[in-house]
C-alpha cells in the first residue's frame, strides 16, 4: 500500500513538539549577536551609500573626461576603494540563477523559471525549457545551510542540457512569519514527500551536501510504503550520512559543545523590521562567518586580489572574484529547529548511521531500499565532509545488490568542487549520468 502523503500544510502549522528553538527568558548572546550585526548594518549603509555614489561620479567622469586624468592609478586606486568598500556588506534576497537559454542537441532553447509548488518555508522550482523533449526528470535538492539554491547554478546548468530539472529553493527564515509555525527536520521531509511527489513518478534525486541525510531517510520511508513516487535514482554528493568518519574541523566543531551552548550562543530572535520579526533563527551570517574562518586567509587574500585587479584596470579576473562571493555573501537564516535538530541527531549522536534516526515516531530503516540505484560522490580534498561520510550510506542500504550501487571518488576536489567547476562538468557529471541512464 502506498504511504498516504502527509499534507505539505502539516510544515506550517503552529506546534510545539519539541523545546528545541524555543525562546529563552531573556536575550542570549545569539540574539545579542543579531541585534548588534543589524545595527551595524543599518549604521554603515550611508558610508556604503557614498561609496558607491562616489564610484558612479568617478565612472561617469571618466566617461567623458578629456584629460586621461581619470585613469592615473591614484584615481583608478580611489574607485578600486569605493568599490570594495560600497560592497562591504551581505545580501539577504536570493540572487537570481540567471539562466535564460541552454544548448539542447546543438539548439539553443530558451529557459523558464517556474514555481510548482510553494510553502512558507520553500518553493519548488522547474527549470521549464521553451522545446518539446522528454528528459529524465531531476529534483535537486540544494542545502538549508545558510546559502540560497543559487549556490547550485552551476549544478543545475550542467544537467539541463540533458535532464529536466527542479530545485528546492530554501526561503530565508528572517521573511517567514512565526504564525507559519515550525520548521525542523519532520517539516523538511514533509517538503520532500511533497515535491518529490509534484516532481512525479520515476523521477531522480540528486543532493548535495547537507540534505544528503534528508534524502536518504526519505527515499527509506518511500521504499517501504512501495509509494509511486519513489525515485529510480538518487544521488548522495558530500553528505553527512556517518560523520564519525573521518571527522573534519567542521564536524569537530558541532560536537565540542551541547546542545544548549548552541542555542544560547547562536539562535536569535528576528530584530524588527522583518516579516519573520521574533521567530527563532540561526543567523546565516554566524554560518558564513563559521565557514570562512575555517579558510580565512585564502579569503584574505582574494579580497586582496580584488583590489589589486580593480586598481589595475583587470575587469576579466576582477569579475570572477565578483561573482563568486556576491553569491558567497548572500546568506539566509535557518529555522532554529532544524539547526538544532541537525547539530543534535546528524552531527552529535549520527541517528541515521545508527539505525535509530525516527520520522514522527516511525523509525527509518534503510534496509528497505532495495530498487532505488545509489551513487555516492565524494571529494578528495573535502574538508567539510571527510572521505567516507557519505560512502557510508552503501553500508546502510544492505537491500541493494552491488549493482544498483555505486561510489565515486573524485581526486583533487574539495567540498565545491564536488557540484561546481571544470571537475563536476568533466568527469564528475559523466558518472552521475550515466547512473541515471541505467535508471531509466
């Protein structure tokens, strides 16, 4: 019998199963943190104002000037400046993924963004192309972990020419009221459920990184109530699955403290001045700011050579450097359930590699995926997720013969370059379809 699909409404509503992310008495140093970040924010936004007004006067004199002046370096040195001082702050609207058209066969077709289905917390997006082709059908299911889905456009731009794609696009928490009630790791696989189901039936899955967990469980669950939406594939690409293996500095970081230390120190309230004003947050600029002091000279030096290639006048690579971290910079707040609930069951007791992970009560056995092909990529030089992690899931999916299973290593990649560069495109993608034909 199929598993009756729990409502997607079930992820808005107003409960209170669990304490998790419940507010504390008094302010704690997370939402001193907020509160002070917003007020910094707030102060520095004229300097930015004149920054970047300064930098359009420069621009536009230097367009019409007639005596070279504007190019001398002391001048090109002053806008190299404003530039980087007008873009001193953090983004928290999702960029846009800006993919218009795409080469299907040698014919260039045109590219729509289209909302499927759509809950407080998430939208589910397809990636509709202007021609008439049947593809295999993809959900990628991108991270709630302080970035937007547009972290993924480069994943999603390889996969389009031959697939038909959908991505979940996680919304920023700070923009969703508290009356749409909670949202932890129950809630995220209610979204799953839901837009797998949207997606349709004999459809593929991809994750990357943290919903790796998620995915999994999910596809467990479906499996066992033979739903007719379960995928034919899915595809694990560095996840959490058995973070006791291989620990990083990331892992070691979730276990060195309590549960509790975590909400006190890092949930906050929504300051005023936002939709979700007074919903329990983790703060995606305390997750950015996490992540880039793990590589905080490699990020110096970027910002470095930033103002060097403005200075000189180098647009190509000053460009590049733009892109990047105008998508690195803009970040989303999370739910403080599902932060919570993620540091505690995935990261600090691995409930999942225990067999002891439970969605609602019910317990997830992923002993009874047993048609679903597995592929599971891992990046040689991931320090986020270390080798094995996310093998680990071959281990636990033992109603798999080994040929419905599959593993990739890819040597020289670290975490991003897992679902993004010249690695991905090359020689990563190949394997992920080829699964998927096998799939089919």
């Amino acid at each position: 019998m199929a598993r009756k699909a729990v409502p997607i409404a079930l992820a808005s509503r107003t409960g209170c199963e669990s304490r998790i992310g419940a507010a504390p008495a008094g302010a704690g140093k997370g939402d001193m943190l907020y509160y002070a970040y917003q007020a910094q924010s707030d102060l520095m936004e004229p300097v930015r104002s004149w920054a970047l007004s300064s930098l359009a006067g420069y621009r536009l004199w230097s367009g019409v000037s007639a005596t070279g002046l504007a190019e001398t370096g002391i001048w090109r040195s002053l806008a190299a400046g404003w530039e980087m001082l007008g873009r001193a702050r953090l983004s928290h609207r999702r960029p846009p993924f800006g993919i218009e058209r795409v080469a299907v066969g040698g014919r260039e077709v045109g590219v729509i963004e289209e909302k499927v289905a759509a809950t407080p917390f998430a939208t589910l997006l397809h990636f509709r192309k202007s021609i008439d082709l049947r593809q295999p059908r993809v959900l990628v299911v991108a991270p709630l972990s302080g970035h937007f889905a547009t972290l993924l456009r480069p994943t999603v731009r390889t996969l389009l020419p031959e697939h038909d794609v959908f991505i979940t696009d996680w919304h920023n928490a700070r923009d969703v009221p508290p009356a749409a009630g909670r949202f932890g790791l129950d809630e995220y696989l209610d979204h799953l459920f839901a837009f797998l189901e949207a997606v349709g039936p004999r459809a593929h899955v991809l994750a990357v990184c943290q919903p790796c967990v998620q995915v999994l469980s999910a596809v467990a669950l479906m499996a066992e109530d033979e739903h007719p939406a379960l995928p034919r594939s899915m595809t694990l690409m560095a996840g959490p699955i058995d973070p006791r293996i291989n620990p990083t500095r990331a892992n070691e970081l979730a276990t060195a403290r309590t549960l509790g230390w975590f909400e006190r120190r890092l949930v906050a309230a929504v300051p005023p001045g936002h939709a979700g004003f007074g919903r329990r947050v983790y703060p995606g600029f305390i997750q950015l700011l996490a992540f880039m002091a793990m590589n905080l000279e490699r990020h110096a030096r970027a910002h470095r050579d930033l103002l060097r290639h403005l200075a000189r006048g180098e647009r190509a690579a000053a460009e590049g450097l733009k892109s990047f971290y105008d998508e690195y910079f803009s970040v989303l707040d999370m739910p403080a359930e599902f932060f919570l609930e993620t540091v505690r069951d995935v990261f600090q007791k691995a409930l999942l590699a225990k067999g002891e992970l439970a969605y609602r009560g019910r317990r997830v056995d992923c002993a009874r995926i047993r048609r679903t092909m597995l592929l599971t990529v891992e990046g040689e030089r991931d320090d986020i997720c270390g080798i094995g992690q996310t093998a680990a899931a071959h281990e636990l999916c033992i109603g798999l013969s080994a040929s419905r299973k599959r593993r990739h290593l890819q040597p020289g990649a670290g975490h991003y370059g897992v679902f993004s560069g010249r690695r991905w495109e090359a020689e990563i993608y190949p394997v992920f379809r080829d699964l998927v034909r096998a799939a089919e």
